[in-house]
C-alpha cells in the first residue's frame, strides 16, 4: 500500500524527539510505534510485535548482538589486567601532544580494517586513556574513530564490506559483462570512485592538525575541556564511574593486551568470522592471567559477566534500530523515495542522485546493508537503461551505505563507537555530522563531476 507523505512521519518523529532528547532508544521506540500505526491502524501493536520477534530470531541479527555483548566481556577482562598500561607506555613514546594522538588513532583506524566493529572495539581499548591524557574530548576521539571505520572499510577489498558488495554487485544486471572477471575484481575499480569513504578518511588528519577546525558541537566540546577540563559531558558521567587502569602504582605487562588482541585480529583476517575470533580472545585472557594470578578463574568469569551486562544497553539500542528497519522496509520507504526522484533522473544526474538517496534511505532505516541490497536490484538496470557509467554508480551505492553508517545516530556503527568511548550516543552523533556533511557535500560534488565526464 501506498503511503504518501505519511511513509516519511516515522523517521521524522524519530529525528524530532531525539534531537529535542538528546537520547536514542526512546525515539526508536516513538518512530516503530508510528510506523505501525500507519500500516496496521489500530491493529499496530500486532505489526510492531510481529517486527520485535522477526528482529529477536534473525540469524544476522542475533550475531550483532552476541558480538556486541562478547566484545563488553572482553573489554572488561583486559580493563582488568591492566594490560593497557604496559601499552600506554609505548604509545607515550608517540602521542605527544593532542594533534600526535588523533594522528596516530587515525593510522591505528586504517591499519585495523577487516571490520568496522573490530576497528571501532579494538581502536577505542587502545586510545580512550591516550586521548583523556592530552585533554582531547570524547568527541573528538569517538569522531576519529567511527571515520576510520565503515570508510576505510569500504576503501579496502580485503574486509567484510568488500565481500559483501563485491558479491551484491557481482550478482546484478550488467556487471559480469564489464569484463572484469570476478565480483572481488570489480570491486577494485569501484573503489576510486567510493568517493564519500574517501573524503571521510582524510578529512580526519586535516581536523586532527587543525587545517579543519572544531565545527558546531565539537567546538562545544572543545571549549568544554579548556574550561573545566572534563573530556566528556556531565550526561556522560554514568558511563565513566568505573575507570580502567587508573591506579598508577600497578604495572601492567603489555603482553596482556596485545596477546589477546592479536589474536582476535589474526583469527579475524584468516578465519573471517569475527565472533570466534572474539570467544578466542576471551578464552586467551582466561589462559593468560588466571596462571599469573591478576585475577582467579571465579573473578574472571565475574569480569566476564559484568562486561557483558554492560554492553546490554548498546545492544537495545541496536535491537530497535533493526525494528526500525523492519517498519521502514514495511512501510515502503524505498520505493517512495525511489519514485519521488525518479522523474529527475539523467545520465549525468544519476551517480549524484544515487548516493544522495542510497545516504538518505539508510539514514532514515539505520540499515547500513539492508538499503542497498533492496535498492541495487532497481539501480542497476536503471543505469543500464540511462547509459550512466556504471562504476562510479556502484561506488555511489557503496559511498550512500557509508554516510548512513557514518551519520545516522541510530546506526550500529555510531551506537557502538559512542558506547565504548563511554559517552552518551546524541554527543558523539551531533560532534561528527558536520564532518560528516563535509565530506558529503564533496562526495555528491565528485559524482556530479563524473556524471558529465565520464
């Protein structure tokens, strides 16, 4: 059924209250609860309850969550080894000053690319005591971090969003016939024209050395740690009552955190699936600090259990934003949108208007690749039938699924980069949107360009 303008009012009511809020969850309910009162009437709470057990019995999404809560034990148990401040100790060495430290998270963020949850869990481990030290706001590490993540991602042909566009676009009208052999070999043509992940990535060291400046909430931000020194706002507090590694008179053995570390990396890389890699992490703390008597078994399983409590509220978060997803997708959004736009679209307009409505629809869902698996089906062949130039379309999909990772405030990516920088989600949501339209704004220029020259 066609909607109309009400398939707009539930990511509307989802914007309004937050932004009126400053929280997450409670307008992700809002929005759900609108969007099925517009499919089903007064029968909406039957809708919304089917969506709820759709979301809770879903492979994928029982993934999500079990890595997300897998991921807070981990963290916990090497908060508690103390292992970090053996690292810290080489990372003095080269964090210098407030610009060193946003530089080196930045390359730390390239360099850990075969997944954003792992870039974004493993980054922020490593620099939340290195950046709190120099007086750099969670803000601005939490911003440095998320664009490290779902953009260097996508740049890279070695990483989990690689395969899956790679297969996605392999699969679709017109790709084998480019004549470059395999999905993974189309990709890399692609990636040149992925042109939002790449302003992303090097707008970070611009702002980092202070050639962009602090924008907006950042600014805010900025001032805040000059004035009072505080690193995150006083709504932050409660996430932060509990510190790591701030007892200076224990020395941690480095080997602790890069151990278990490496070894989730490593099993990630070969093995390709990031939740045994994350079980095999844990199971490495357990081997490596009950023997050398940081911690007992019992205390460890404790460590464990609490770190995985902890992680529960990022994980509602999450929950509901796959609701919402399952609303929008009910409701029609993409054919809506695809519609409206339809009527302007050309050869030269289409990459433009790709990613500014791929951007749009997965800002309005919070579904990174959910979007562009429903929408390539009807992109591709419409740029077949139009003549445009096929590649910078495909990376005007991949640059429209970054900016909704990057942007939306209710995407996994932003909810889990502002949950273990332990800052509240709408402070680190609004500190990166103005980089995050920075960097659209250049996008949209590029796919512009390329739209009447290639």
């Amino acid at each position: 059924m066609n909607h109309g303008i009400l398939t707009l009012l539930p990511i509307v009511t989802v914007v309004a209250i937050a932004l009126k809020t400053r929280r997450t969850l409670e307008p992700l309910i809002a929005g759900t609860l609108v969007a099925y009162l517009i499919i089903d009437g007064p029968k909406f709470i039957f809708g919304w309850m089917d969506a709820f057990f759709r979301v809770a019995t879903s492979y994928d999404h029982q993934w999500v969550f079990m890595v997300c809560l897998l991921f807070g034990s981990l963290i916990a148990l090497l908060g508690a080894s103390h292992g970090t401040m053996g690292f810290s100790k080489i990372l003095d060495k080269l964090c210098r000053g407030p610009k060193s430290t946003l530089i080196i998270t930045w390359i730390m963020g390239i360099l850990i690319f075969v997944d954003d949850y792992l870039n974004i869990m493993t980054l922020s481990i490593c620099m939340k005591k290195e950046t709190d030290k120099h007086h750099i706001p969670r803000e601005s590490l939490s911003y440095v971090i998320d664009s490290t993540g779902a953009p260097v991602c996508a740049l890279l042909p070695f990483s989990t969003w690689a395969v899956f566009f790679s297969g996605l676009f392999f699969a679709e009208a017109g790709v084998p016939e480019l004549g470059y052999g395999s999905g993974i070999s189309t990709f890399y043509r692609v990636i040149p024209f992925v042109f939002y992940a790449i302003a992303a990535v090097v707008i970070v060291p611009l702002f980092a050395l202070s050639v962009i400046p602090p924008m907006g909430k950042m600014r805010a931000a900025y001032q805040r740690a000059a004035k009072t020194g505080a690193v995150y706002s006083p709504e932050s507090e409660l996430m932060n009552l509990e510190g790591e590694d701030d007892a200076p008179d224990i020395q941690g053995n480095v080997w602790n955190f890069v151990i278990p570390i490496g070894v989730l990396i490593v099993l990630a890389i070969v093995g390709g699936e990031l939740f045994l890699a994350v079980i095999a992490a844990i199971a490495i703390c357990l081997l490596l600090y009950v023997p050398q008597r940081i911690m007992s078994l019992s205390k460890a399983c404790d460590l464990a259990m609490h770190g995985f409590c902890n992680m529960i509220p990022t994980v509602a978060i999450i929950y509901f934003a796959f609701v919402m997803q399952e609303a929008m997708n009910e409701i029609g959004i993409a054919p809506y949108i695809i519609n409206l736009v339809q009527p302007f679209m050309s050869a030269e307009f289409f990459p433009c208007i790709t990613f500014l409505v791929v951007a749009a629809l997965n800002f309005s869902t919070g579904s990174v690749w959910g979007i562009p698996a429903i929408v390539v089906p009807v992109i591709l062949p419409l740029a077949v039938s139009l003549d445009a130039n096929l590649l910078v379309v495909m990376g005007a999909v991949v640059s429209g699924a970054v900016l909704g990772s990057h942007a939306c405030f209710y995407s996994d990516a932003t909810v889990l980069t502002s949950s273990c920088c332990k800052m509240e989600n709408m402070d680190h949501a609004l500190s990166q949107f103005p980089y995050a339209m920075l960097a659209a704004a250049i996008a949209a220029a590029g796919y512009l360009l390329c739209g009447f020259l290639l």
